[in-house]
C-alpha cells in the first residue's frame, strides 16, 4: 500500500477483489489469476485487518479460513418450519401426483421445474442487505442450529450477494455437499494419516457441519447449491426465475434443471437421468420435481409435513444378486484386519462389481453370511458396493457359517481385538509383511519422504526377498542387489539411491509423519516437530506433556510413548540417525518457510474485561498469530490471564489461587513487541 492510499478503502477494494476471484474460481471454476497472486492478495489484507481491525468487512474474504471456535451451536427456530418432501417410487406415484395437482388447480395451467434432488445436508441461509448474517441447519424442521461461522468458510457461499436486485432480507436454502472427486481425495488423505476413511459424502458433509473449529472445517472440501427462495416478498413469479437470481446473487447451481410441460415429459428427464446420474462430479439420490408458478403454489398449499406442490422421486437403490465365491481377510499398515468377500462379477450402478467390503466381524455376524451364498449387493453413495443381505433361498445344503479367523493370514500370528474397537489386529507389527510393506510405503510417500521409483512393486521384492526388514534398512540397501530385482535396471537402481539421498534433505516434521506412528497425521506432525524441537525431545515425553501440544489428544499421546517403547523401533531409528536423516528441526528454515512468529507458543491466556487498544477478538487473533492459545476458563494450566478493565473478579480470584500469573494489556503489548 503506498503512502497516500486510504487504509480502509484499500481493504474494501482487497476485499471485493479476492471475493470476485473466488467467485471466478470456485463457482465459474474460471479463475483469472494464479493462485500465487492470489495468496499474495489475501496475504496483503491479512496484513491490513490485522494492523486495522476496526476496518475489516464483515464480508471479508478472511473469514473463509475459520477460526471461530463454537461450543455449543445455539437453536434458532426458522423463520418458516423446513417442510421435507413427499417420497414417489414408480411412474404410478407420480401419475397420482400429477392428478391431485391437477385438481388443486382447478382449470389453471402450471408447469413442473425438476431439478437433482442433492444427496448432502439442507441449509437455511439468511441474508440482510445482502451480508450473509446466519446459517441454520434443518435440524427437526421447526429448528436448527446455527452455524454461521462453519458455512462462512463454504467458498460458494456468497458472504455478499452480488448483483443489482439486493432484497433487504432473503432465505436461501439450498444443500451442503462434498463433490465426489474432492472427497475421495480428501478421505485418500485421511486413510494416509492413519484415519478412518469416511463412508459417503453425506456423512462427511454433517460430519464437517459439526466441528467446533471452523478453522478444521475450512479445510473440508465443502460446496453449496442452492434450490429455493423462502422469502416469500423475494421471490419471481417462477421457481426457474429464482434459479437465475441465484446465479446472479453469486450462487452456485447444478446447471441441470429443466421445465416441464407434462408427465411424459416429467418421466422423460427422470429416466435421461437414471444412469447418467453415476457420471455426475455430486450424488444425487433422486429427482425434485415442484410446480413452477410461485403464485399457484400458494394455492395449492401445504400439509402438515410437506408442500403439495412438489414431490421427490428416488431412483430406487441398484441392487444385484450373486454369489460369493470366497472371503479373504486383508491386513493393512496399522495391522487392521478387513474381511473382503470376492463375488461373482456382476454389474451394478453402471460397473462391474467384483468385491466387496463387509468392514468387520460384527458385520459378518449381523449379516449371518454362509460360505458360498448368494447376496444382495447394493451401491447406495457409497463406493465399494455394500452386501446388504443373504438370499436364503439360494444357500447351499453344505455351506458353513463364515467364521472370522483367528491367526492372520499373512503372518500367523494370534489375531487380538482391543476393548471397544470392532475390528480385529494382528499384533506382529515387525514382522508381519503386509504391516511392514504398507509402513514402508507410507514412508516413501510423496507427502512423506518423497522416494520416487519406491512403488509397491519393488517393495514387495524388497522385502521377499529380505533384503529389508524394515524402513530403516532402506538406507543400507546396495546399487549390486537392487539392479538384480525384477523390471529393474542399471537407470532404476542408480534412480532409486538417488531418491533416498536425496530424501536425507526431507525437514523434520516430514520424517516424523513418515515413521507412521497411528494417529499422528501430516499437521499433528508439524505441530510436535515446532513444539518439541526434536526427535530426542519427542521420545522422552510423557502422554502428559505431548498433549500440552494443541490438537494432540491422550490417544495419539499414548500411541506415541508406546512406539518409543518398542525396542525395534528404537533400533530403526538409530540405523536412520546413522543414515542421516534429519532428526532436527531446522528453525531457520522453518520461520523461512511459513513466515509466522512463534514467540507465544505453549502459552496460553484467558482475557476478561474490556481493553484500550483492541477489541478482545483483535487480542486473540494477535496472540494466535504468535503461536499462544486462547483459552475460556482458568486452570492450573492457563498461562497468564490478562485482565482489562472490568474484569470478571472471579477469574481474577480463581487466578490467584491456582498461581496463575495475571497480566495489563501494557504487559501483553510489550510481550508482543
Ligand atoms: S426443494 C419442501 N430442491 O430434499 C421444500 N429440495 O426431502 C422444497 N433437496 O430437505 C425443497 N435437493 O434439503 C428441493 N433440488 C432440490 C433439492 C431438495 C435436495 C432436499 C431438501 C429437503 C429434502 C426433502
């Protein structure tokens, strides 16, 4: 910003423009800019809020990064109850719909508008002069939780409504979605932090709505479509108008509506859509179709539950019958046992099936699976087809309940089943090959040590072949045995070393991730590398003062300790010491990197009272930025408190009493300093 340009009217012009290269990119998915200047422009208005926070928009493109944290999502009773929809399976159902329409209008004409009917979660959103000022999940229809600040961090959803036409006040709802691609990407990323992967992206999308830190749900890969006006001064004279507004307003819409005139030509589009539905980039689990003249809704009405003006097709699930031809039991990185049953191929939903999940022992059991029997397999939103049932009929005189094994089928070990966990283990984590492949492959992993050429494949030989026991002999490993193994040669061999000198270069925090300790995924990696400084200082920790790390919770503190524990795995981290990998964290080039100012780190503040030179949001964000933590209640654990004026006395009482230093607003200025 130079010299003679206005603050405040620098971070409108910022704020304006980042919110219009966001619409660009995620809602025309044509972005003008790359994201490098982009970065760069968020960055400068970051600078500026921070510095003036007195200026900062409500609709400022800031908020999409979350922060807020909610503990409790307040009620709040919609302006008019979230009515759901009337279900049809068959032609016949909508034939009887088409009539009972027809006789609601008494003579009048009124067209249909269909459109997808989005398989996610329903969104209230109110806007007030255009400023998105709440967001309200359908809850039980009457009420729903607000969650303004989770759905402020959806990039489709307009902070402002763009456009000429700004109602004073609008409803608009619509669906909360994860696109297909963006969720097996995502639930890619979840399984490699050693996380459970997500059934569909309904789940995740509620799941994600919930989060109390709106700064987690930012990184979910959320988006919004939006289908209805329920502001009644607002809307157009029909529902295909308001589709129009909503692409005006800044709104994203699926594109894939259409008018129609009649049944035939209702049942047209339903059936255009039936197996087309599978190439769409979002599920869809049916078709809406709602009369289309605002006006002759009103006179059609409402029943208690549903409008009579509109009504909801479901396509029916895809179910096929076949037959299992055998189960096996599949072992991953962290030892978890899969049952996968293997079918005789059929199609489904569009592809061939050929396999199935059936998750766990309890399903097998739920299930009441016989050797041999004939299922029922049905792909709802999820991917890998589910078995839903046994076709009775078809079971074999001589067929055997399926029991689950006892000793796991890669290393013979006794198979153990933790307290309260539904899965089975096989606990020979050394020795066990397809634990120690998979830990070797998570180690070579891009987003880990980066060892290009270090694929399944040539795992797989490596450790058949005992040339490795583990990820810490892969440094040992010699230009004269690697060139001997299969599809490999002289250029792959010197690749291959070349790969893991180079991955002695790797920082800290990815060697850490890469050593696949359960639970400790890519960011709770980083925040251990900071916190502790070292690999030395991690391994004598105790489950206590790990979890002094924001987000490392007991469990992931106790896998920790325990994986120092291991002998053999104390001794692979010698031969990788010796190998030189970077047990360090390098300070210079972590502040290079990320350009933050740690000074506040493991140090927390609760704030009370009122301040003379910040508002207590402004204060937050500032110790926050320094790496401290703001914390509401005082503990024993609570660092400082800082007290303005007015602070509550029992705060200053109970700091008092716990030890807990209280400090001015002069003092934390200083200390920021
Ligand atoms: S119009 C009654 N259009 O379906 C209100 N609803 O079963 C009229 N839904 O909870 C709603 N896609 O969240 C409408 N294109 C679409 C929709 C849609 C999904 C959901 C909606 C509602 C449920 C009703």
């Amino acid at each position: 910003m130079d010299l003679f340009t206005n603050p405040q009217e620098k971070i409108r012009e910022l704020t304006d423009n980042i919110n219009r290269h966001n619409y660009n990119y995620y809602v025309l998915a044509n972005p003008t800019i790359s994201d490098y200047e982009f970065d760069m422009l968020l960055k400068e208005l970051e600078a500026l809020e921070s510095q003036y926070p007195q200026f900062r928009l409500p609709d400022s493109p800031t908020l999409r990064v979350g922060g807020q944290i909610t503990k409790e999502f307040p009620a709040f009773v919609h302006i008019r109850p979230m009515l759901s929809l009337g279900n049809s399976y068959s032609e016949e159902d909508l034939k009887d719909f088409d009539t009972q329409c027809t006789k609601l209008a008494e003579g009048r004409t009124f067209s249909y508008h269909l459109e997808h009917k989005f398989d996610g979660v329903s969104m209230s959103l109110h806007y007030e002069k255009g400023l998105l000022i709440r967001a309200v999940t359908r809850g039980d229809g009457v009420q729903g939780d607000e969650v303004t600040a989770n759905v402020k961090t959806i990039r489709t959803v307009p902070l402002r409504l763009k456009g000429k036409s700004i109602p004073d006040f609008v409803e608009v709802r619509g669906e909360v979605m994860m696109l297909r691609t963006e969720f097996d990407k995502w639930n890619e990323e979840r399984a490699l932090n050693g996380e459970d992967r997500l059934m569909n992206p309904r789940n995740a999308t509620a799941g994600s709505l919930k989060l109390q830190n709106s700064e987690e749900v930012a990184k979910r890969p959320l988006t919004f479509f939006a289908y209805q006006i329920a502001t009644d001064e607002v809307n157009a004279l029909t529902d295909f108008e308001n589709v129009e507004k909503f692409k005006e307003w800044g709104f994203k819409t699926s594109g894939n509506q259409a008018l129609c005139k009649n049944m035939e030509d209702v049942l047209g589009y339903i059936h255009q859509w039936e197996q087309k539905r599978y190439a769409l980039e979002y599920d869809i689990d049916g078709i809406v179709i709602k009369v289309n003249e605002i006006a002759m809704r009103d006179f059609m009405g409402y029943t208690a539950k549903a409008p009579r003006w509109a009504i909801a097709f479901k396509y029916p699930a895809e179910k096929a019958t076949t037959e299992i031809d055998y189960i096996n039991f599949q072992v991953g990185r962290t030892g978890k046992v899969t049952p996968v049953a293997n079918l005789k191929p059929v199609l489904l939903a569009g592809t061939v099936v050929k396999r199935a999940s059936i998750h766990n022992a309890d399903e097998i059991e739920r299930l009441g699976l016989h050797t041999g029997d004939t299922v029922y397999i049905e792909k709802g939103g999820e991917i890998i087809p589910k078995i839903t049932g046994v076709v009775l009929e078809k079971r074999l005189p001589d067929s055997q309940p399926v029991a689950f094994i006892t000793n796991c089928p890669d290393c013979g070990a006794t198979l153990v089943r933790p307290e309260k966990e539904v899965n089975f283990f096989c606990p020979n984590e050394q020795a066990c090959p397809p634990q120690i492949k998979g830990k070797i492959e998570h180690f070579s992993h891009r987003k880990a040590m980066n060892i290009d050429g270090l694929g399944t494949e040539i795992i797989s030989q490596l450790v058949d072949k005992n040339l490795i026991r583990n990820y810490g002999d892969l440094y040992s490993l010699q230009y004269e045995s690697l060139v001997k193994l299969e599809k490999f040669g002289d250029l792959s061999a010197r690749n291959l070393l070349k790969a893991l000198e180079n991955s002695k270069q790797i920082p800290f925090d990815r060697v850490l991730f890469a050593l696949g300790i359960r639970h400790v995924g890519a960011v709770a990696a980083k925040k251990l590398a900071r916190h502790f400084g070292s690999l030395e200082a991690i391994r004598e920790a105790t489950a206590e003062t790990l979890t002094n790390v924001k987000d490392v919770g007991e469990t992931m503190a106790n896998t920790i300790v325990a994986f120092f524990l291991e002998e053999e795995n104390v001794l692979i981290l010698e031969n990788l010491k010796k190998a030189g990998l970077c047990f360090r964290q390098d300070i210079e080039e972590d502040t290079a990197n990320t350009m933050t100012d740690d000074s506040l780190a493991g140090k927390s503040f609760v704030i009370s009272g009122v301040f003379a030179h910040a508002s207590r949001e402004a204060i937050k964000e500032k110790i926050e930025s320094r790496g401290g933590e703001v914390k509401s209640g005082i503990t024993k654990k609570v660092t400082y408190l800082l007290a303005g004026n007015d602070a509550g006395p029992s705060k200053v009482e109970k700091a008092k009493e716990l030890g807990v230093t209280i400090i001015s607003e002069e003092e934390l200025l200083k200390m920021l300093q």
